[in-house]
C-alpha cells in the first residue's frame, strides 16, 4: 500500500514536467519594447520553425546556443509603430509577439571640417554617399559559409570615452549627417579586436573614413571599424572572436585618434552596443 502511494504521488508530482514542460516550445524576446536603432533577438526553445516575418518580410531563424535565434534590427530613424512578429512553429501552430517601437531622443551637434583638411561640406556629403553605396554593396553580399558561433565582445580593451553615440545628428553648414556608429575616443595606436569571428569583407583606405576594415560575421551581421592608423588584416582572410585586426588612428575625417564601429544586420545600422548587449549570453 506504502509503495502505491509513493507511485501514485511520483506520477503526480512529475508527469506534468514530462508531458508539458520539457517539450513546450518557448518564444521569447529581449525586448518587446525596443528603442531605435536597438536589435530584437528572438529565442525559440524546444521547436523549429517552419516560416516566420515581421513588417512584411520573412524572418530567418538559425542555430545557436542550442535554441533558434532570430535578429530583428531596428534602423535608427524607424517610425514608431506597433507592429507584430509572426512565428509558425513546426508542429504548424502560431505564436504572436507584438513588438513595440520606442522613440530614441538622439543628441545633436555642430560639427565643422577638420583644420588641415582638403574637404569641403559639399565633397564631404558627396564622399559619403558614394561611400554608402560601396559599403551596401559589400554587406550585401554575405559569405555563406561563414556563420558567428561565439558571443560578441568589445573592439577595445578599453576607451577612454563614447565622444559620439549612435544616431548623433550632426549639422555641418546647413548639412545634416546621421552618425549610425559609435566613436570612442582611444590612444593612437591601441589594439583593435575583431568582436566575433567572421570573415574580412574589405580592407580598405577611403578619404573619410580612413582605414577601414569590415568583418562579414555571417547571419547578415556585419562590423565595421573606420578610422584605423594600421590595418593587419586584408580581403579574405578568416578572423577569430577577440583577434587584434587593427591600431586606433586619425586616419580619413576625424579630429582626432578614435574607433568608429559600426554594426549592420541585413543592411540595417543598429547600435553596436545595444547589439553586443543583446549577443553577450
Ligand atoms: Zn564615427
């Protein structure tokens, strides 16, 4: 009779973890309320995905961490909307999440031309849109094979300062220029670091943005660090999570030794802190 109960109490006690809790598909998101210019990354547990989107658009899904993730970028000047994430998992059930985006108050500068300098407000303006439409075309083109498995961390082992944040509005002459990076101010020469492992895309000199590297980390994820003094890595060659890439320069439009990073999900500048925030577990 003793050992009935004991049985009777055991199937009680743990038969809801075997029928509903092990097995039940979890979704979840970092945020349902992010900021623009932050990232969504969307977890789903214990079940594939047969097809997902998101304003629109599918969304893809991939291993990592043992789970499905999905990145969902939001563009700094994205309209405050609510909008909703569809998700049909593989059993072919639906599960919603409404995602809601928040105004982000950016800061807004003056900002003049390097003294020295041989540009003009004008060839400045052009410069970058010459050299948006270069940069497109590279993290458009994403190397399939190559696909991130590590945690991203940050390029420097330290900066002395954030001296301009992501979607700072910069007004030179009666030109406004959005900054969709962030600068931090750092020594001439400190060691650069890849923030994931990846693929070097580009390396390059360009009048504005100096030296340039840009990592292809796969998943639509790219790094972008300007400004470099020195560049140790050239087109093609493998990079691994934390290996020194670079030297902090002045190189290109700058005032003076920095970083500039930039961070791209499927074309899309997000901030790359929120974004390493987001990708640190
Ligand atoms: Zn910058």
């Amino acid at each position: 009779m003793k050992k009935l109960v004991i049985f009777i109490v055991c199937i009680i006690c743990f038969s809801p973890i075997f029928v509903f809790g092990a097995s039940k598909p979890r979704l979840t998101l970092s945020t349902n309320s992010p900021f623009q210019g932050d990232v969504v990354r969307v977890t789903l547990e214990n079940s594939g995905v047969a097809y997902a989107f998101f304003k629109n658009a599918s969304v893809s899904f991939f291993p990592y961490n043992g789970n499905f993730v999905a990145l969902i970028p939001i563009a700094g000047n994205e309209p405050i909307k609510k909008h909703i994430l569809y998700v049909i998992l593989s059993d072919g059930s639906l599960a919603t999440r409404t995602i809601w985006i928040r105004a982000k108050k950016f800061p807004s500068v003056s900002l003049g031309i390097p003294k020295g300098s041989t540009l003009t407000t004008d060839t400045l303006v052009s410069n970058l849109s010459k050299e948006k439409v270069a940069i497109d075309e590279v993290v458009g083109k994403k190397t399939e094979f190559v696909y991130f498995n590590e945690r991203f961390q940050s390029p420097l082992l330290t900066a002395d300062e954030i001296t301009s944040p992501y979607g700072e509005i910069r007004k030179t002459g009666k030109t406004i220029i959005r900054h969709w990076g962030i600068d931090y101010k750092a020594k001439k020469g400190s060691e650069v670091y890849a923030i994931s492992g990846g693929i070097v895309s580009k390396s390059y000199f360009d009048e504005v943005y100096g030296n340039t590297i840009i990592i292809d980390h796969g998943r639509g994820v790219f790094s972008l660090y300007m400004h470099l003094d020195e560049r140790l890595k050239g087109d093609g060659e493998l990079v691994r999570a934390g290996e020194k890439i670079g030297f902090v320069g002045n190189t290109g439009y700058s005032f003076g030794p920095h970083l500039h990073l930039s961070l791209k999900i499927h074309g899309i500048s997000v901030d790359p802190e929120r974004f390493i925030d987001v990708m640190k577990k």
